[in-house]
C-alpha cells in the first residue's frame, strides 16, 4: 500500500490525547467546609485509581477514529506492477559516433576513447536502439540498429566492443562538423518507436581543425540531442611543420611552424632525415628556433646533411609527436623543349627566349629552332612541352602544326603584327576576320587579369597582382566572335583580349596579342614576366608535379607519372605493391611514395618519388569548447542534467498515475466512514457508561 498524501499520517500521533484525557487525575469541583477539620493541614487526595486507564475499550475507540481519519486524509491506495512498469526510464535511439582521424594516434587517447564508449553502451537498457559509427573525413558504419536488435541484451555490449576494438585510428583528416550534422539527420530517419528519445553521441578530442563551421545555420532535427564526450588530455603542448613554395620561386622552400594556442612550450627544433628511417636525425643539420602559443613562423630549411635521402624533416620539442614530421619529395626534373618558329636566333624575340625558361631543380629546357633541317622529324613529342610562333608559317610548317594541335600538343602563338596575326585564323581552320592594329594614346594597360586560371593563380595574391606597370605601345585587335570558344586571361582597360586561350583538337593556343619587343611593350622589363611565361609553360607543357603538396586521403592517377608499362610498383616505407596504370592511388598514410615502371626500376633515373602529409587543419589540436558549439546551435545534451531530468520525469509520471490509482480506489472513503462509525460506538459506549455511573452513586 501507498500513500498519496503521506505527511498525514503524523496526525495518527493525535492517538496520544486520548491517553493523556485518561491519564489526566481529576479534582473534585464540589467543596464542603466543615469546622471540626479547620485545625488540620490540608493534604490533597490520592488518586491512585485515577492514575490508571481504567476504561480500555473506550481508549481504544478514540484511539482508532484518530487513526482511521489520519490514514484517510493520507490517501491511501493499492500499487500493482503494471504501475512500476509504466513508471521505468524512457528508451533511447542512440548514434554514436567514434574519432578515428591522425590526431587520435596520440598515446593514450584511443583507449580512453574505447573505454567510455563501453561504460556508455553498459547504461543502455534493452529497450534501446544503438549504432556505432566511427569517422574521419566520413563516417563507417560498424554496428548498426538492426544488428544491435537481433544480438541478445546480454551480449550486445560485448560483441559491438569486439568490432570495434578492431578498429585503429588511421591518419586522415577530421570533418567531425559534417559527420555531425549527417548523423543528426540520419538517426530520424527510419524510426520505428517515436517515443524513443533521439540521442548522438559524440566521442571525440573535439579539435579545433575539425570543420566546426558545418554546423553553424543548420536546421536540427527536432527532438535530436548532441552529448559530446571529450577524451582530450589538457595541457598538451603541439606545435606542427608544414614545407611551403615561394609563389615565384618553385624551387625555393621554407619550413612553416605553428604553436597551439594552448601550448606552454616555445622552443622547438628542426632536424632533416633519411626519408625511411626519420629516427636517423642529424644533429649537424638542426636547428633550434622559438615560437609563442598560438603563433606561427616561417623560417628558411634547415641545411640538408650530404646524404642525398635526407627528404624528412623533423619538428622536436612538444609534446605531441603524431604530426612532427613533414616528409619533401626531391625534385622531379623533367625535360622539355620548346620549339621556336620565328625569324631565326638573331631576331628580337628569339633573344629572350633562353633567359625567360631557365633550368631549374624542377625542370630541363631546350630551345630549338625550326630552321634546323632535322626538325621537326627528329622531335621527341613526348618532351615537347610548347610550340612558339612569332612569324607567319609556311604551309609545311602550317600542316605540322595543325596536325600537332589536333594531336593534343599546345602552341603559343604572339601576334607581332596584323599581316602575321592572319594566319591565327588558317592554324584554326576557321574563317578568316580582320585583324587590326591597335589605336593606342601613349600607352594601354591591362585593366582585367583572370587570376582564377592555373598559369595566373600565382598572382593571386595582394602581394603580387598589382599590373599598373606594365605598358603597351601597341598590340592587334582581334574580334572575341571571330574565335570560336576563346577564353579571355587578360584583357585592356577598353576590354580588348591581350592573352587568350584557345582550345582547338585536343589542344590549344594561348594567343598574345602583342610581343614582348621594345617597339610593342615593356614586357622584358616588368618584373613579372618570366614567372607569366613560366607559368604558362608549366600549364600547357605538364601537370604539376613537382614539390606536389599531397596530403593523406588524396589520390592521383597513375598515368600522370609519365611512367612506361602497364604495371606501375609503388614503394612505401620498404614494402612494394603493383597497381594497373590506369589506376587512380588513394595515399592512406604520411610518408615518401615512390613509383616505377617495374619491381626492379625502383631506383632508376625514371622512377618519381612524391611526398604525402597529413592534413595542416589536422594538427589545430587546441580544443574546441563547447560554449562554441552551443553558440553554433547544437542542441547539446548534458548527462548529469539529462539524468534530473529522467528522474523529474518519472516523479511527475509516477504522481499521475498515484493520483489516477487514488481516484479509483478512493480508499479514504471507506475510511472516513469506518471513522465515523467508530465516533458514534464510542459516543454510545461513553454516554450509556456516564448514565451507569450516575445511577449508581
């Protein structure tokens, strides 16, 4: 039995007075005074009867009304088991989803982040619905809701542990924001029980790279709570080392290195080392350098040590080693010639031509000239990198180089005048338009620049994109509807093309509409013309390759390594794996990747070596609070508060149906009327015995 109103029953402690009424000793009211007792000392009387109960059925009456109210105004009622069922915890619909990117490889953190997965899925009650995900740039499903379902609630827990111990961090990125907005989505979807509560739980080291900014403006599912839980190690200091390009200068790097801002460290220091063995430091080619939390630095590389394998670089002196080492592919040297079509080696254009393509470590370059009686039969189309025409063909040559544009090859076409800029038009098969000499007033200027393209993205920067300085004394008007399909690089200030792109066949030309004599521009003296020319010839005469900023997750065709044979070898950290050529390869971990032609030109000159890395946002490990991601809208769930409030629920659940049993029942009834019963048989038995005891004396 229970008690609606329990604090009632302190009023049975009202059985007392009873007691006490026929405890109480009673004086006599009547007094008579006689003269011959006036002398005595007055003594009062003794009751010695009266300090007994001597009426014990008539206590008892009383006694018992007193009780019957109380347990009446208590409220009394009867529970049953249907009750305390419907009273137990509400079910979840849990989604849980793991951390497996780089930064979970620092010591430790997986096994905490196992080890409160399990107690988590040791609270789940039979009534639940769980799966398990784990995630890095996307989510894996590893057990899901209608697994969970089938197993028995007694070896739920143990067999999703056991699936997911096999798993092991890897060492790509982390998109933790989108994976959370796609599992908020997903965990509504095909919900049976709507009554479940709709739970993602997220366990993670909540780093700041992890693409938080996918969360912000979303639209949550409505019921969908987010509970994270944090296996992060505070006070960890980390610092990173990426290798970064001089924009204009491919052959010149530096060392970048970047302190968290929760670091309470400053002083690092760089080492070089063997490619396959990075414990193999040298310390003749370190360096020690300082940089404050939360700050970054670039510095020049460190000296690289006689060994030619020195191609990783080593950052020492945090307290996180996962992402210390920043691997450098060497240089892939490629050769290229250019074919020159123009008015001989003694011409003004021919001139520049050596010193606009210097040899670098990336690349050798051979200028030929069209005038030798070997060409172009003896050319070697597979290093043939460009063709530059800066005279009007003849017809041999005009069929050869139709036929190598059709073929895929590229040609940089400069008009240096309106009668040679014709013949733009019979390289194109395409109908002839006129093509005029410019009106130019003192001089034009570049008024639009497309630094969206490959070969002027290098501009694409606030240092660098200034054009002001260049002039042009004249240039060739070419109508843009003349030519099928032109894209417009770079444009003057009335709008007219200055450099275009023209594809046609399987190649293209790039147009110039003016040259770079001293009688057409100062093309020579501004600053920016050989990384212009160089960008253009990395553009159209190869893939870039060279110095390759590969990261983990990437992947790359292997056709694109220029390598012979149907079966390419790649070699990683000393074990060798073939792949078809026409295959794509997905880079699955950091280090030096070294392809060939075959097992046994693993070291040939032919052989390319490309370096790949871990993500830079990877190695932001600083943590990213929660405040941040409630302020981004997330419902968050606490555990402490969603427990209060699972047990206010179930008060507030349990009161209803007390009170529903209560009304029911309604046991008071009965009870006040026993009371009253009571009340009356003890009003008889009291007045019969007063008039009994009166009759009597």
């Amino acid at each position: 039995m229970s008690f609606l109103a329990p604090f009632y029953l302190v009023a049975g402690l009202a059985i007392a007075l009873p007691i006490a009424f026929h405890m109480i000793r009673r004086t006599p009211q009547g007094k008579q005074v006689f003269g011959s007792t006036m002398f005595l000392t007055p003594s009062p009387p003794r009751m010695t009867r009266r300090s007994r109960i001597e009426d014990w059925v008539l206590l008892c009456l009383r006694g018992l009304a007193i009780c019957l109210l109380a347990l009446a105004f208590a409220r009394p009622f009867l529970t049953s088991k249907t009750m305390g069922a419907a009273t137990e915890k509400s079910s979840q619909r849990l989604l849980v989803l793991l951390d497996r990117s780089a930064s979970m490889q620092r010591d430790g953190y997986w096994e905490r982040a196992l080890a409160r997965l399990d107690e988590l899925l040791q609270t789940a009650r039979p009534g639940d619905a769980v799966e398990i995900q784990t995630f890095d740039t996307k989510s894996f499903p590893r057990v899901r809701f209608a697994e969970w379902s089938r197993w028995a609630p007694t070896i739920r827990v143990k067999n999703a542990m056991t699936i997911v111990s096999q798993e092991q961090p890897g060492w790509n990125g982390t998109t933790a924001g989108e994976v959370l907005r796609q599992a908020a989505e997903q965990i509504v979807v095909d919900q049976e029980d709507p009554s479940k509560e709709l739970l993602v739980v997220l366990i993670s080291d909540m780093q700041l790279g992890a693409g938080w900014n996918a969360v912000q403006g979303v639209n949550w599912p409505a019921g969908v709570k987010v509970r994270v839980v944090n296996i992060a190690e505070p006070g960890e200091s980390n610092a990173a080392v990426q290798v970064t390009q001089n924009p204009l200068h491919r052959d010149s790097l530096r060392a970048r290195i970047s302190s968290a801002s929760n670091s309470s460290k400053d002083t690092f220091q760089l080492t070089w080392a063997d490619e396959f063995s990075p414990t193999s430091s040298t310390n003749a080619s370190s360096e020690r350098l300082t940089v404050p939390p939360g700050r970054s630095r670039v510095v020049p590389l460190p000296p690289r040590p006689a060994e030619a394998s020195a191609h990783a670089l080593i950052l020492s002196g945090d307290d996180v080693e996962f992402d210390n080492t920043f691997y450098v592919s060497p240089p892939l040297t490629q050769s290229i010639q250019i074919l020159s079509l123009g008015r001989g080696s003694g011409d003004e254009l021919r001139m520049f031509l050596n010193p606009l393509f210097p040899d670098d470590p990336t690349r050798d370059v051979t200028i030929l000239d069209w005038d030798r009686p070997d060409l172009p039969a003896s050319l070697i189309e597979k290093e043939l990198g460009w063709v530059i025409v800066t005279t009007a063909p003849d017809p041999e040559q005009m069929r050869w180089l139709k036929s190598w544009i059709e073929r895929g090859g590229e040609v940089l076409f400069v008009a240096r005048d309106a009668s040679q800029s014709q013949s733009l038009y019979e390289l194109l098969s395409t109908t002839p338009a006129t093509v005029e000499e410019a009106q130019v007033t003192n001089y034009a200027m570049l008024g639009q620049v497309d630094l969206s393209h490959p070969a002027l993205k290098q501009f694409d920067d606030p240092r660098f994109s200034d054009f002001t300085k260049l002039r042009f004394w004249k240039y060739r008007r070419f109508e843009s509807a003349s030519i099928p399909g032109m894209r417009i690089l770079a444009a003057m200030e009335n709008g007219d093309p200055a450099l275009t792109e023209i594809p046609t066949g399987k190649g293209r030309i790039i147009l110039l509409t003016s040259s770079w004599s001293r009688d057409d521009s100062d093309l020579t003296v501004w600053s920016k013309f050989v990384p212009l020319m160089n960008g253009l010839l990395d553009y159209v005469s190869r893939e870039e390759i060279s110095y390759p900023q590969l990261t983990v997750g990437d992947s790359i065709p292997l056709s694109r390594l220029g390598l012979d044979g149907e079966t390419i070898t790649v070699g990683h950290h000393s074990q060798q794996r073939q792949f078809p050529r026409s295959e794509s390869l997905q880079f699955d971990r950091p280090g030096l990747y070294r392809f060939a032609a075959g097992p046994d030109d693993d070291s040939s000159a032919d052989a390319v070596t490309l370096a790949v890395n871990l993500p830079a946002e990877e190695s932001r490990t600083e943590p990213y609070s929660l405040d941040q991601l409630e302020a981004a809208g997330v419902p968050l769930d606490d555990p402490e508060s969603a427990l209060a409030r699972d047990e206010r629920k179930q008060r507030q659940e349990r009161l209803l149906l007390n009170q529903e049993l209560e009304s029911r029942q309604q046991w008071w009834r009965w009870l006040v009327t026993a009371g009253v019963f009571v009340l009356l048989a003890e009003t008889a038995l009291s007045t019969w015995k007063g008039r009994r005891q009166t009759a009597t004396a």
